[in-house]
C-alpha cells in the first residue's frame, strides 16, 4: 500500500476515534497501520472471515482488501452488519480494481442499511447511521 493510501484508513481510524477493529483479509500492514493510528484499541485481523469470526462483539471499524477475488464481499458484508453499530464505519480497498469488485460495491451502495457511502476510487467508506437520509458522495482521494 503507498504512503498517500495508508493516510486515508489512518486518519478514519483516529477521527472517529475506533476502539473495535476488524481487518479482513491476510493485511498486516492494514493492521499495523490501523493499530498506530489507535493504540489503545483492539485490532483483530482474520485471513478466513468465516472460519475465525465467531464474536458476537460490536466493531467499530471495518477494513477489507477487496482486491482478493476469493472472498465473498457480499457475504462477508452481510454477516458484519449483524456485528456492527450505527456508528460503524467499513472501508473498502480496491472497488475499482476488476470488474466484480465495482458490481459488489454498486450492490453495498445500494443496500438498505447503508445510509452514506464515499466512492474515493481507491477506497470506498460505507456508514451505517441508522434514521439519516441515504446519500452516496463520489471524491477524489
């Protein structure tokens, strides 16, 4: 990951100040990254979501590499909304590297639990703020 994508998921971990984090995928240096921007938090990092996850624990912050093309991001994706608060905040790395991983970010965009999503290109950060109008917001990261 280069320097100027590592700002992004370091600077959402610190402003909305994550104590629960969950990095999908085998990114150590997601969570090596997401751990400095919180100390004091809980960053768990799971290669094979559905074989490790078993907490029933609220997280705060989700990050997943989409650019593996053998997970399921819509089943991963469903099952964390069970895990997640109205506050939650997921980032997506890679919605734009195929052409699957834009379908499956088209498909979160328009889920009805998702209230606010941001299409950075790189990344894409989905809010779960529950009683919010839903928008969806495209910038350039």
């Amino acid at each position: 990951m280069s320097k100027k994508k590592q700002i992004i998921p370091y600077k959402i971990a610190s402003y909305f100040k994550s104590n629960e984090i969950l990095v999908v995928g085998n990114l150590k240096n997601a969570a090596s990254l997401l751990s400095l921007a919180r100390p004091n938090s809980c960053v768990r990092s799971v290669e094979d979501f559905f074989e490790t996850q078993t907490s029933e624990k609220q997280v705060d912050l989700v990050y997943i590499n989409t650019t593996n093309s053998s997970v399921n991001l819509v089943s991963i994706f469903e099952k964390l909304l069970h895990s997640a608060h109205k506050n939650c905040v997921f980032i997506f790395e890679g919605i734009y590297t195929n052409t699957a991983n834009t379908k499956v970010w088209q498909h979160m965009v328009a889920s009805q639990d998702v209230t606010v999503s941001i299409d950075g290109f790189y990344f894409g950060l989905v809010f779960l703020k529950k009683g919010q109008e839903k928008q969806h917001f495209t910038l350039r990261l």
